[in-house]
C-alpha cells in the first residue's frame, strides 16, 4: 500500500461529515430554490427561477446585501488591525500577566451571544438604559440607540467587535509564537527598535494570516451580526441594520416562503464561492509572479 493509499481511511470520515452537513444541504437547498413551499405543505412543484425573480424584484434583498457588505467593511479593522497591534503588545511582554490579560480578552467568545445582545437591549434601552444614564451625568440629551438610523448600525458593529477582536487575538497569538524569540533578540543586540522588529520580523510572518482573517471577515461578517440584528434591532430603522442572513430568515420562518429563502442562500453561496476563487487566482499569480 502507498503512503498516498494509507491516508485514505482517515480521510473517511471527513468526507462523510461534509457530505452529510455541507454539500448535503446544499443541494437540498438548491433543490428547494427552484420549488414552492410554505413549510407547512409538500412542495407543490417546480417554479424555475420564479424564486430567484422575486429576490430581484423586492428592494430589501438588495438592501441587506448592501449593508451585509457594509458591515463587512465596519468589521475589518476589529478583525485584523486592533488584535494583530493587541497580540503583538502581549507577545513583547511575555509572563503571568500577559497570559491573564488573553484570558480576560477572550471572555466575550465564550459568552452566549443571545446573553451579549439581550444585555445590551436593556443597558441601550432610551429610556432607562444605563448609557443613557452616564450621558445625562455629562449634560448629553438621551440617545435612542437602536432606534436613530444614525447610531444603530454602529451600535451593532461596536457589539460584535468585541467578540470578533476577542477570538482573532487568539489566532494571532498563536501565529507569533512560531517566531524565534532569538531572531528577536539578535535585532535587538544590533540596535533595533521596536517598530523596525514588528515591521521586518513581526509583518511577514503575521502577514498570510491577516490575509485570511480579512477574508473571513468579508465571509462571516453577516453570520456575526445576525443574533444582535434578531434579537435588537430585526433589520429596522429603515433597514439600516438588516443582512441577508436575517433576510433569509425572516423570509423562511417569518413570511414561510422556502422557495425564495433557498434561493437567496444559493446565491450567497455563489458570492462566496466568486470570492473564494478570485482570491485563490490572484493567490497564484502572486506566487507565480515571485
């Protein structure tokens, strides 16, 4: 048996967790796209692309896509600025300390989102919310929070950062401890700073995980904001704060139309998969290039 040959049985069950949780639903989905269902009823057969239309046709879909990606945007430096200049501050002063200053960094991951944006619902509330409270101490007039088009999507952004801060600086700290503390110590014997250090060591060696931390950033940003959206705001005001993954719930389990739900997450999924590719051809030709 070839070694290429003995790795195949581990890779059994691997390729049985995608097909059954991955590609599965996704073909189920697709399936769905192009059929009637309420949920409540069998299909009542194909529709063709009469689901996909009716995407096009109503303006929130566009909408959510728009402020999906806008979102995106608000998200990346909490993504990969603030934790890399966080991870590389710990990673120059290792210790006791710095090891409780990640654990406490990293508590907003483990806490349940549904908890973190219900907390927040009553500490923005416009009338008794505590943040109003510690405005009115300075003079400042109430701010309704989640109400103001103004202030709602920066709210739901300044709230998931916390967590999306939180779990990157996990990874970035990981990525730092693969650089030889020697390496640093010879540059620093030859009279270098600390930004020539995160420039000339730090920079390259962080640089392919930024890279795909953003990209995660632009891929997840929706799934991230979809609890505080559900649980805060549901889309409103004026759909500043909707998505299209909260679209594609409230048009499956709040408007029962399947069909069209299926649809609008084909075509998220083709956006991604675009993405993916385009990312994985200027990749190559980068590497190709060098």
């Amino acid at each position: 048996m070839t070694q290429k040959a003995g790795w195949r049985p581990y890779l059994a069950p691997l390729i049985l967790a995608l097909a059954v949780w991955v590609y599965g639903p996704a073909v189920f989905t697709a399936v769905l796209s192009v059929m009637k269902w309420n949920l409540t009823t069998p299909p009542s057969g194909l529709v063709g692309l009469d689901n996909y239309a009716s995407l096009f046709r109503h303006p929130e879909f566009a909408r959510a896509a728009g402020q999906t990606i806008l979102s995106a945007l608000a998200l990346l430096p909490f993504a990969t600025i603030i934790p890399l200049v966080l991870a590389v501050m710990l990673w120059q002063r290792p210790g006791r300390a710095s090891v409780v200053y990640r654990a406490l960094l990293f508590v907003p991951v483990v806490v349940a989102p549904v908890a973190v944006a219900t907390a927040w619902k009553f500490l923005l509330n416009p009338l008794q919310g505590l943040m109003n409270r510690i405005l009115e101490v300075f003079g400042v007039p109430p701010v309704n929070w989640l109400g103001d088009p103004g202030t709602a999507l920066l709210v739901l952004v300044a709230i998931t950062a916390a967590k999306v801060v939180a779990f990157n600086l996990v990874l970035y700290t990981a990525t730092l401890s693969g650089i030889d503390r020697a390496l640093v110590s010879a540059a620093e014997l030859e009279g270098a700073t600390r930004w020539e250090i995160s420039r000339f060591i730090v920079g390259p060696h962080v640089a392919r995980t930024t890279v795909v931390l953003a990209l995660l950033s632009v891929v997840l940003a929706g799934q991230w904001t979809f609890t505080s959206v559900s649980v805060l705001t549901q889309g409103g005001p004026d759909g500043v704060t909707d998505s299209v993954y909260y679209r594609i719930y409230a048009l499956g389990f709040q408007f029962f139309d399947t069909g069209a739900a299926s649809a609008a997450g084909v075509l998220v999924l083709l956006a991604f998969a675009v993405l993916a590719t385009a990312w994985s051809v200027v990749r190559r030709s980068r590497r190709a290039s060098h």
